[in-house]
C-alpha cells in the first residue's frame, strides 16, 4: 500500500533579491516555517507573484533592471497581485527611503543587515494580519450568501436587497455613526429577514388574509433570524442579528417580537425599518403597484413618533437627494423576466 505524502500546508514566501548571499541568509532564517520562492530580479518576481500567489514578499530595493520599488508599484497596479502584503529588505535606511517604499505600497521595512528574529517577527505579524482580512471577507461572503438564501423565499428581488441595504447607509452616516459602522449596516442589512428561512410556504404564499395563528407564525421570523445567526463574536454578524430581531420594533412599543419602545430598539433596527419600508412603497411587487416618492415620504412622516425614530425620519428626508441616487441606480429592469410568485410580507 502507498503512502500518501501529506501536503505542505505552511504559508509560502517569495524572497527577492539579486544577491544570492542575501537570498540564503533569508533562507536559512524562514525555511523551517514556510514554503520559499525565490527570485534574482523584478521581473521574475512579478512572473512568481502572478503564477504562484505567495501570502507575503520580501523585496530588494537597489536590484538592477526593475528596481524593487518599481516591482511593488507594479505588483500593487495589477487586481492579481495587489493584495499580496510586500516588506522591503534593504540597506537603505533613510526615512525618505522607507517613505518612498510606503508609498510604493509597501507594508513594512527591514535594513540590512537582517536580525532574525526581527525577519520572523514581521513576518508572522503580516502574515496574521492577512489571516484577519481573509476571516472577515470571509465572514462577509456568509452574510451575503444567507442574504441570497433568503430571497429564495421572499418576493422580493435582489435589487429590493441592495437598494434598502444603501439606503441604510447613508441614513447611518446622517445619524452620526463611524464609516466602518456604517459599512456594516450596509453588509447585515441584506440579512434583516433571514428567518423567513423558516416560516411554511403555505403562510409566506397565502393569497388571502392570515388568520391570528398564522400571523404568530409569520412574526416569528425575526426570532428565527436572530436564532440562524447565533451569537457570533464577529461585529458584522453581531450586527446582522440585532438586524433581523429588532427591524420589525416600533418606536411606540406596538412592534414585535418584543414590544421594545423608543430608543430601546437598537439604531440599527431603527435604521433598517425605515430604509425597508420606504423601497417597499417605492417598488412594485405583485400585489400592489410603486407608490410615488412624495406619498411614500409622507407615509414615512405620518408614521414618524409612532413606527419610526422621528429624528431618524428627517434625517433620512434630508438625504432624499442621495436616496434617489441610489433607487435609479438599482431601478427594475422592467426586461428582468417574468414576477416572482406572490409571497406574504410581514
């Protein structure tokens, strides 16, 4: 029976420099823990980094030819290689040298002579904070996918999703919160009602009125969506939770699941119900024609002090110019195919 070799699963390195002296003494220093490409010149290095794909590339500054700084600009230019972290290894150790190869797209610098665990120390620390950026592309990429899944139960169209999801946004950043919270709103957003997941075709398509029992049923989707997410650590689906709990909450206490009154109801809950509700007015679906903008603005207005954070309301009135931006960004197509079927919005 044959043995099979288990594969090399460290990270890999491309290693850069015209001296080969150089080259060794890098080896000798990373080739217990990682997988090591090397290259004399700029113009191998850029050949390795598109056919390869190394995480992390110590670079030469001063080689012949393509000088370093050159080949990190062209790395950083091409979407292939752009997000491949470079650190230069030089001699060079003026301040104007490390700011030229910071501009050049470098995310650090080391002189020569190399300390070894200075090299082991960067490395890892960069190579750490990749691992970070693939967790929460990664964690956002899950978000959007149970976003998507929960179309497929919903009349609502993809479009509906993304234009609620900038609206939101932009209300958020009129409410005063960070860019980066903001962004999330932007990416939980599409995740607000999740948990029709789990609510029975026979109540989501009814054609005719719910009776109470189904009603119960139906406004249980926000507990479900709360409870499909869990109880992450990541701020992203942390956000995406209180979402879909709380976006079906009114500012007077008559909202569910919880009955939570005023500013009790989480920003963003209270950020979404508007940003949800305003393109439900303003989009046709199945069962009712588009309402024009100024009826659906005052519908925002008569329910202000009662579903919705009054303030909230008027900011997102203020920013109606940037609103409108986004809905004849993202309008129907009206050649986008055939309607889907007929299902119950809670």
């Amino acid at each position: 029976m044959t043995m099979q070799t288990a594969p090399d699963c460290r990270p890999k390195l491309l290693l850069v420099d015209d001296e080969p002296t150089n080259l060794q003494v890098l080896r000798h220093i990373l080739q217990q823990d990682y997988r090591l490409l090397y290259a004399k010149d700029g113009r191998r290095a850029l050949e390795l980094a598109a056919s390869e794909r190394p995480e992390l590339i110590l670079l030469d500054v001063m080689m012949p030819g393509i000088t370093g700084l050159e080949t990190c600009r062209q790395l950083k230019a091409d979407a292939a290689t752009a997000a491949i972290p470079v650190i230069f290894v030089t001699a060079l150790a003026d301040a104007r040298d490390e700011a030229e190869g910071f501009e050049a797209g470098a995310v650090d610098y080391i002189t020569k002579p190399v300390s070894a665990p200075v090299v082991r120390a960067r490395v890892r620390t960069h190579l750490s904070l990749v691992r970070m950026e693939e967790l929460a592309s990664t964690r956002l990429q899950i978000v959007q996918r149970l976003g998507r899944a929960a179309e497929f139960k919903d009349n609502e169209t993809g479009l509906h999703v993304i234009r609620m999801s900038h609206y939101a946004r932009v209300l958020a950043l009129a409410a005063g919160l960070p860019p980066r919270m903001a962004e999330d709103i932007l990416h939980a957003a599409p995740m607000h009602d999740i948990g029709k997941i789990g609510i029975p075709d026979a109540i989501l398509r009814k054609a005719g009125p719910l009776d109470d029992d189904e009603w119960r049923i139906m406004r249980s989707h926000c507990e479900i969506g709360a409870q499909i997410i869990g109880e992450p650590d990541s701020e992203l689906l942390a956000m995406a939770r209180s979402i879909a709990l709380t976006h079906h909450e009114r500012w007077d206490g008559s909202g569910y699941p919880n009955s939570l009154v005023g500013e009790a109801i989480p920003l963003e809950g209270r950020i979404v119900a508007i940003a949800d509700v305003f393109d439900a007015l303003t989009s046709e679906r199945p069962y009712k024609p588009s309402w024009p903008v100024d009826k659906a603005i005052g519908a925002l207005r008569e329910g202000a002090g009662r579903h919705f954070d009054p303030a909230l309301v008027e900011l997102f009135i203020a920013s109606l110019d940037e609103i409108l931006e986004i809905k004849t960004r993202w309008a129907e197509s009206a050649a986008a195919g055939a309607a889907p079927p007929l299902v119950r919005v809670a």
